[in-house]
C-alpha cells in the first residue's frame, strides 16, 4: 500500500494516557502552548477521568475526548485513523504499547512515546518499520528524558565539527529530580528480561541494514574521573546511547566513524562506587520475582512530586565531541527532567511532527532523524538550553 493520505483526519495530535501523571502535565502544556488552530483531543481507559481533564485545561471546550483501550487493536486501529500524530504515555511499553504502534504503522499515523524500554523499541522495529515506511508513519520513541537531550545534545555537538572525519562524543548527565515510578517500573521489568531483551536486539541486528563504509559504536567502557567536566564518570546502560547509535547510523554527517560514551557524572569516587553498588542491588533484586514484584507495586501509583519539588529540580547533559583537530564543549540543561521536562519535550515533539516543515522520513526514526533543528529550536524557545559552552 502506499503512503497514507492524512488530511481529511479529525485531529492533528491525540494524547493516549493523558489522565495519567505526565499525561496531564503534557496536556497541560498542549492546551497552554498549542497555537489555536490545532484540532487535538485526550484519549484514555475512562470516559469520566478525561471529561473532568478536560474541564480544567485552559480551552478545553476545544480539546475531544476519545475513550480508547490500548489493549484493544480495533479501539487503537480506530483512534490511529482519527489523527495524523499519536503520542501516547501509558508503560510499560511492553504491555501497553504493543496495539498503537502496530496501528499507526499500519494507518500511516505519526507514532510517539516516553519508553526507555530497548527490547520494546527493537521489537516494534522488527515488526513494524517495514509497514510503516509503506505508509509513511513515522514511529518515534524516546521522547522524553529518554532519550531527547542526549539525542539532539549530540546531534547539537557534532554539528560543531567538521564533516568527513572519524568523531567522537561523551555525555555526562547530572540532574536532581524524582525519576517517575513508571520509569522505575520498566527498569526492572527490563532487569527481568536479560535473556528476551538479547534475543530482541539479536533480531533487530539481523534485520537492519548496515551502510558500507562507516562505522558507528556506543560502548560502555569502565568507570573514571573525567577531567573534562571535573566528576566521575559512571557508565549508563541505558537507552540513550543506542537512540545515539541509531542517529548516527542515519545520519551522514556524523563522519566515517563514531563513537558515543554516556556517563553519569558524580562529584567523587565514593559516589561513583556507591552508584555502581545500588545498580547492581537492582539488577539483583530484578530477578527475583517477590522483590520485583514489592518493588513495582511501590512504584504502580500515578502520582508524581508537587509542582514545588519540581520546581526546584532540575538537570544538565554534558558533551564533549572532538574530531578533525578540534574540540567542542557543549551543553542541554533544563528544570525537572522526570516530569516537568519531560511533557514539554513529549509535547514539542509532537507539535513538531504535525506542524514542523521537516524532512522526508518513515519508519521507525529518532528525534535528531526525525525533526533534528526543528526541534531544539521549539525547546530552546521553551525554555531549555542547547549552547556552545567552549571549542578548542
């Protein structure tokens, strides 16, 4: 089939889980930033939850309401068919993000998520970008925290060298806020699944084409003091560095051969130490079912910090990219990064994907891939800062 037509469509973006915590920060954000004009609506388990949302957003008598189950592929066929962007917040994505996807593959809808789930995001490649490159969906995951200000801090830092020539980037993250319980609950629903989450990525690789001639590699790499930012650096094992990866695959000008290392940076090796002890408690406690579970039914409520703990909270990316004899310091840095941050850049990347004269892409993409420039300079207006902090 060919791609899609989406202009007779009733919305330009539907919200799916915006009863949720940060479903109703980022339709907060939407109602408060949208330009007028956007025909956009709330979707969601319960009629009556959306319904009193709706009553307190600024303009909501010009917001739909669309009762919809994520567990339901005809509810998620239906609600993909509805809009030209679908942005959905309800995780673990392994259990509920499985119907919209292959729905907005399948209608050539615009698909965007908050996961930092990698075996989620490997299998909705395998299964579904060839479909959506047929109709023209772009399938965008990581939008948020993970894995937005990495992703475009190192697109932002290579494009502050020079082309053609082998490069490589760091990032060393620091933040004060609360990670979101639903994070922490696809943490460990992931630290469960070693064995399926190999076997995912074993099938992504076997399937992905790889482009002759450059090289592109995320490694880990032990723990060290980095002199460059002045903190120890802790390698994380997150989805970040594969979203990186993944950019630099597509994207030519980041040179014949990259590397990306992502760090968290703490002020002292004890800290460090400590980090690396309290991960591997995790990953222990992960595979045994009766602290898993106590662990995730802790971390189930949909609540979040008060607006003033947030307020206070807040977080910096750090890079370092050298290549062709030159060094670039760069920097992300914004407010509260599991909550606040993370509906502003959830909500500017879908209003970038349905508004935003962007390049020609389908399938499954990344931010930088996907709305690259477009976007830094939407969040950069809303108050997050990509700058030049020195070049050598």
């Amino acid at each position: 089939m060919s791609v899609q037509d989406r202009t007779g469509r009733a919305y330009d973006i539907v919200l799916l889980g915006a009863t949720g915590f940060v479903g109703g920060l980022t339709a907060e954000y939407l109602a408060a930033h949208a330009p007028e004009n956007l025909r956009w609506a709330v979707a969601g388990r319960s009629a009556e939850k959306l319904e009193r949302l709706r009553e307190r957003l600024p303009g909501g008598e010009d917001v739909g309401v669309l009762p919809a189950d994520v567990t339901d592929p005809a509810s998620m066929r239906e609600l993909a068919r509805a809009t030209r962007v679908l942005a959905t917040t309800v995780g673990p994505y392994l259990t509920y993000g499985r119907e919209p996807v292959a729905a907005c593959a399948d209608a050539g809808t615009d698909y965007l998520d908050l996961t930092g789930e990698p075996e989620f995001v490997d299998l909705a490649y395998v299964r579904h970008d060839t479909r959506a490159r047929e109709t023209g969906a772009r399938l965008v995951h990581a939008c948020g925290f993970d894995s937005v200000p990495h992703d475009l801090g190192a697109y932002f830092t290579v494009r502050r060298l020079p082309e053609d020539v082998p490069i490589t980037v760091d990032g060393y993250v620091r933040a004060d806020g609360a990670v979101s319980g639903g994070t922490l609950a696809s943490v460990l629903t992931q630290l469960s699944r070693g064995r399926q989450l190999r076997a995912a990525a074993r099938d992504r690789r076997r399937h992905e084409p790889r482009t002759p001639g450059r090289r592109v590699h995320a490694p880990l790499g032990p723990p060290r003091f980095a002199p460059e930012v002045g903190a120890w650096a802790l390698p994380m094992p997150t989805i970040d560095g594969q979203v990186v990866e993944r950019s630099a695959r597509a994207l030519e000008r980041y040179g014949p051969d990259f590397r990306y290392r992502h760090y968290a940076a703490v002020e002292s090796l004890p800290y460090a130490v400590g980090g690396a002890a309290a991960a591997g408690a995790l990953v222990a406690a992960a595979q045994l079912p009766p602290a898993r579970d106590r662990l995730t039914a802790r971390l189930a409520s949909g609540d979040g910090p008060s607006a003033e703990k947030r307020a206070r909270s807040w977080f910096s990316v750090r890079f370092v990219g050298e290549g062709g004899g030159r060094r670039v310091f760069t920097e992300v840095a914004g407010g509260d990064p599991g909550y606040g941050e993370t509906a502003k850049m959830f909500a500017e990347s879908a209003l970038s994907l349905a508004l935003d004269e962007l390049p020609p892409t389908a399938g499954q993409v990344t931010t930088a891939v996907a709305m690259g420039d477009a976007l830094i300079e939407r969040l950069r207006a809303a108050g997050i800062t990509f700058r030049v902090a020195a070049t050598r």
